[in-house]
C-alpha cells in the first residue's frame, strides 16, 4: 500500500525534516491495513517502530483497564502511538479498517539528529524549510550511508564529527587505491563507482569481493594494527571518501566494538552464541576452543553472507587484534558481534 506524503510530512516529528530527509524515511516506512479488532501492539511489547495512524479509529488499553480512543485527523494522531517501549498500552482498531504507518524509530532519530547539524545545509536553513540543500546528490548519499548498519549503532555527535573529517577523493578505473602489505591510513567508504578486493594469487590474482556505493573498506588493517591484508581496484571511475586513521579510532572503533571476558563470553555462549575462530585453518585445527566455528579473517566479509544475523557471534584469535577487526566488519552490516578480550590467552 502507497504512502501518502502528504499526509505524512504533517506527522510529528516528521515535519521537522527537509524533504530529502523525509523521503528517505518514507522509504524505510512500512503501511499497513488492518481490520476491526486486529492488534497494532500489546503491553509489554518491544517493537522497534513508532506507530502514527493515517485513517480510521483505534483504542488504546492500559495494565489497569483504563481506555483512550484515537480517531485519524485529530491532533492526538499526529503523535507515534503510546510509543513508550516496553509498550504501556495495547493497542487495537476498533473501526472497521484502519491504515498505519510503521516508521523506523532508530532511522527517523538518526535523520533527525542529522538535520540539526547537516554540514551541507546553508547556514540559514531551518526545520521546516523545504528547499534542498547545494548539492542534492551528496545529500541523498549521505542519507543512505546515515541508514547503513554502521551509522545507526553510532552517537549523533560522532556521526557529524565524522562527516566533517572526511576527505574526497576521485579515483579511475584501474587504479589501485590500496595496496596489500602496506600500513594502513585511511578508512574508505565508496560514495560513487565500484571496486574489487584481490589477493595475489600466482601470477594472477583471486577475487575476494566487489564492493559498491555505500559500501566501505580499509577497516581490518586499522583495527587490527597489521598491514593491508588485500588490494582494492577501481573497477570504475569512481569517488571514495576516507577518514584518516587516528579519527576512525576515535569515531567509529571504539563505539562499535564490544569486548568481553572470558567469563562473559562463555555465558554468550550458554546463551546460545556461536564462538568463531578467525584465524587461519592451520592455527584453529592446533589450537582451536571447543565448539567453535573456523572462519578466517580472509574469508569472512564473504562467509557473512551466509550467517544467520539473528545469532550473537563472539571471535576470537590469539591475542583480539584480528578478531576485533572480524567484529568489526561484522558490526558494519548488522552483526551482534563481541570479541574476546585478550583473545586465547585470556581464557
């Protein structure tokens, strides 16, 4: 079922965003109809959405049996329903059908935390003026990479630091903007073209992965404090932005990676986590914890197609470094990830 702007740009807080802004919020908005005695939600509930109704009538039940009843085009409708989480009340429709709209409550704080502060906004730009911003292509990239897995976990105030200190960059087809062995420098995120990340294999090489818009590379070598571990080649000519080292340490490592003990990794563990092993075959096969998983570091941005992304994963190596770049790049699309602190000697 369609969206209707119109009426949804009147929501509140949604009527405080730029249109670039909205549209990208309702496109991570779902609509839904419901019938007459169908539930919106239930006490107790810890749904990730805030709720607004669009058309139609809803009651609202608290713990103690108190009722509120909600009809579309009143004020009290421009507001998410009871939208404290756990969920204080039930909700239900009561009319004979209902529309609703399920917004992302992560996305829409993160579009509104970044509208106060856009660094590409006129200085005289406020919520509720609805002209685009100088450069309406950057605009929407950003807003696509502010919904990625990676800027969701991060504090709004990193998320504009890290904007501020990026630094752009073209690059053409062919060319290599890293190289295996060298130190790492930059983090790199691909606003515009694509790439493929090699090894040397022979006198040829192997193909890892090919990466795109959004997409980002350079992590593991950061975190990890080891040399580039893989080539990246433009396939095409492109843009990239990149953030010098000290400053994704700063903005980006340290908020999303969660380190554990030993004790704490194994009660993830009895709680139904899966323990991987990010070293190499050889070293998991001498050396490996019981029960666990063996996925490379090499091989795990392509393995992570396959994991489940309902589970926790805890990684481990000899002493955290590679592991926590595992975690990492885990965390990027989405992963529960922890790390082993101290890696196999800590246990």
């Amino acid at each position: 079922m369609d969206l209707d702007l119109n009426k949804f740009r009147t929501l509140i807080p949604i009527n405080a965003l730029y249109d670039d802004r909205l549209l990208q919020l309702a496109e991570n908005t779902r609509v839904e109809q419901l019938s007459r005695g169908e539930l919106i939600f239930d006490i107790g509930d810890h749904d990730t959405d805030s709720v607004y109704l669009l058309s139609g009538e809803i009651s609202e039940t608290a713990e103690n049996g108190q009722e509120a009843y909600i009809s579309a085009g009143n004020e009290e409708a421009l507001y998410a329903l009871a939208n404290f989480k756990p969920r204080q009340f039930r909700a239900e429709v009561i009319s004979a059908s209902a529309t609703l709209a399920r917004v992302n409550t992560q996305v829409l704080e993160k579009l509104l935390s970044w509208n106060q502060f856009s660094p590409e906004r006129l200085s005289s730009a406020t919520p509720g003026d609805r002209s685009p911003g100088p450069d309406a292509a950057k605009s929407e990239w950003m807003i696509r990479l502010l919904c990625s897995r990676t800027f969701l976990n991060l504090p709004a105030a990193n998320i504009h630091a890290v904007f501020s200190r990026m630094e752009e960059i073209h690059a053409s087809a062919g060319s290599i903007v890293v190289e295996m062995g060298e130190p790492g420098d930059y983090y790199y995120i691909i606003r515009e073209g694509r790439c493929k990340v090699s090894q040397p294999v022979g006198s040829g090489e192997k193909i890892l992965t090919e990466l795109g818009s959004c997409d980002s590379f350079g992590e593991e070598a950061l975190v990890s404090n080891t040399p580039r571990s893989a080539r990246v080649t433009m396939l095409t000519d492109g843009r990239l932005v990149r953030l010098p080292k000290k400053d994704f340490a700063e903005l980006l490592k340290r908020p999303l990676l969660n380190w554990v003990t030993a004790q704490a990794a194994t009660d993830l563990i009895a709680a139904g986590a899966i323990r991987v092993d990010v070293r190499l075959e050889s070293e998991f096969r001498n050396s490996g914890l019981p029960n666990a998983t063996n996925i490379p570091l090499h091989q795990l941005r392509e393995k992570a197609a396959t994991m489940d992304i309902k589970k926790t994963y805890v990684l481990y190596c000899d002493s955290g470094q590679r592991s926590s770049a595992g975690a990492f790049l885990l965390s990027q699309v989405g992963f529960d990830a922890y790390v082993l602190k101290g890696g196999i000697s800590g246990t």
